[in-house]
C-alpha cells in the first residue's frame, strides 16, 4: 500500500493537521493519480465540522481532485500513466441501477460513494484529495483538457458539474433570461458557464461590492437584493434562477421573479428546513427544484464545454499551512473565488 501525506480533520472543532493515509494497492480498473491540486469546497467545511451529520474521523476532505496518472492497473482502458485526470465528488456506484445504467451515477439508488467520509466497496471510508495521491477505479476518472490547466480545473470537478448541470438541465442558453443568486465559488461558476451557453445572465447579491466582478465574468446585469425595490422591478422576468447560496433566503420572494413556467433551482444546501408557500409556485405555474452534481458522462462534458469556452475557476492558490485560515475565510465570504491547495506542500 502507498503511503500518501494529507490534512485531515480529528474532529468536528479541531483545526486540520498533518497527517499521512494509506493508499490501496491497485485492482484491475485501478487509477493511481499524483494529486497536483485540490479546491477547498464549502462543502467541505460542513462536512467535517458534522452541520451535515456525524463524520468519520479522522477524515482527509477533498473532492475537487486535479493531477497526473502515476500508474495504471493491468486492465485499464481509459487512461495511461502521464494522463492529466480529475475526480470529482463521487469515487464509485453500483453500477447496475436504473440511474447508474443512465450515466446518472450521482443518482444510484443504493448510493454513490463519495470521494470522501464514505464507506468504499472494500469497506474502508474513503479519504479525499488533501492529499498527496489517491487511488480510484478507472470509470470515476475524468480527463482534463489540455486547454485547462490544473490549478483551475480543480474547481470545476464539484462547482463546475454543480452549476453546469442544472444550467444545462433547464435549458439555459440564447434567448433564455437566467438569474444567479449569490456570487461565490459556485454563483461565479454559474455565471460564467450560463454566458458561455447564451443566456442573458442577472446576478442577485445581497449588495453591489462585487459587480464589477460579476460583470467582468460575463453577467449582463447585477442587482442588490438588500434594496427592496429590486423585486418590484424585477418581478416575473426570469426563467431561471440558480440558488448558489446556503444560507436561509426569503424564496417566496425569489419565485415572485419568475416567469410563467420559469424553474428556481437551488444547489446550495443550508441546514435547515427551507420554506415554500404553495401560492408562490401555484400562480405562475412556477417550479421550485433540487439539483445535485451530474453523472460522470456530464462531468466529462463539462470539462470539455469550459476548455472550448476557456473557463477555469478564479482561484487563489494556497499551501496546506493555510487550509485552515481559508476555511474561515470562506465562512466570512473572503475568497474571490475558490481555495485551490497546492498538494505539493504536503509534503513536509
């Protein structure tokens, strides 16, 4: 087994400290992959901190994964050693359900194995990509373009397939009029994706601190959601809008901008229970709907889709040393747009 250097969390209040995980040895369909760099997801923070439920300590977070084949197992297809490769949030599925046979594996009925704090087929919980290397089985394995680099594309595998799947699902693209709320790692995804298809982008944040930002990334139009009069002006416009947030928000008024058969989506996940009233959807014939990662099918499409666009994350770049400062960081909002750990520094 291979030894690989890591940060992981000892409990749901202790900082992340060094440490090293135990890498297992390569299967037939084994991808052994040198991490060059992994993004720091807020999902991550809940996650280790338990807000989502107990967690398995000690855990390596980890699931925007970017680096370079190391070794292959005997029969391996997809990939060969020096290949530049990512993984996303989910490292298996069962392979055999209905939604798994759809190429919806982040779907699977018995559960897809997530890149981290999971139980693995073998029964081992896996540990993700703070970390130095990672084995994961070749059909979870995605290639990353050559126009992308690496240290951008870390971001994509979880808020690029995040945004660009429902964007894609809901018919996002010319003509279409699509709102994104909030302007943060996933918000400024959504953003640039949705230009990149067609739409005429608005933003909705709570101020107008980043609209510079906002309109520099390819949004048409920004407005600031703490001045009520923009919900007067704004009614019944759109026909999309992608909740990046998570956060409480008021979504009765969110629907009242929807257009007749518009869709609210929401791909930020808050603890707690959201609020709908029935009239809110019922007088417009509005939807208001969920939307996870995608498929490894629309991941790969994905990445392809942002290389031909040039679309990479805006990151900041950081050694592990920092991983700690970053996640308060991110909960102050202190990041324009994305953690991206330099895995190099792992290593002591």
């Amino acid at each position: 087994m291979l030894t690989a250097h890591a940060y992981a969390a000892t409990s749901a209040t202790e900082p992340l400290v060094p440490t090293t995980v135990e890498r297992r040895d390569l299967g037939p369909h084994d991808v052994l992959i040198e991490i060059k760099y992994a993004g720091i997801c807020h999902s991550d923070i809940h996650t280790v901190r338990a807000e989502w439920g107990p967690a398995p300590y000690p855990l390596v977070p980890g699931h925007e994964i970017a680096g370079v084949v190391a070794e292959v197992g005997s029969a391996v297809t997809k990939h060969a050693v020096g290949d530049r490769v990512g993984v996303g949030c989910m490292v298996n599925s069962c392979g055999k359900c209905v939604n798994c046979r759809k190429g919806e594996e982040q779907f699977c009925l018995e559960g897809n194995t997530g890149t981290y704090g999971a139980v693995d087929r073998d029964g081992t919980i896996t540990q993700g990509g703070y970390s130095t290397h990672v084995v994961v089985t070749e059909d979870f394995v995605l290639r990353i373009p050559d126009g992308l680099e690496l240290d951008v594309a870390a971001p994509l595998l979880c808020a690029g397939i995040t945004t660009y799947s429902p964007l894609s699902h809901w018919g996002a693209g010319p003509g279409r009029k699509v709102a994104v709320v909030g302007l943060g790692g996933l918000g400024h995804m959504a953003v640039k994706i949705a230009a990149a298809m067609g739409a005429e982008v608005t933003v909705l944040s709570q101020s107008l601190k980043k609209q510079e930002d906002g309109l520099r990334l390819g949004a048409a139009h920004y407005y600031a959601t703490g001045d009520p009069s923009t919900f007067e002006q704004l009614a019944g416009s759109f026909d999309l809008i992608l909740n990046t947030v998570s956060a409480q928000i008021d979504l009765n008024a969110y629907l009242s901008l929807l257009a007749v058969d518009g869709a609210m989506v929401n791909v930020g996940a808050p603890a707690e229970p959201l609020s709908v009233k029935a009239f809110s959807l019922i007088m417009g014939r509005r939807s208001f709907a969920g939307s996870l990662i995608g498929g490894i099918r629309e991941t790969q499409e994905m990445l392809d889709f942002c290389a031909e666009h040039g679309i990479g994350a805006e990151i900041e770049v950081i050694p592990a040393e920092k991983i700690n400062d970053a996640y308060e960081r991110v909960l102050a909002s202190d990041v324009r747009y994305r953690f991206v750990i330099d895995t190099a520094t792992l290593v002591p």
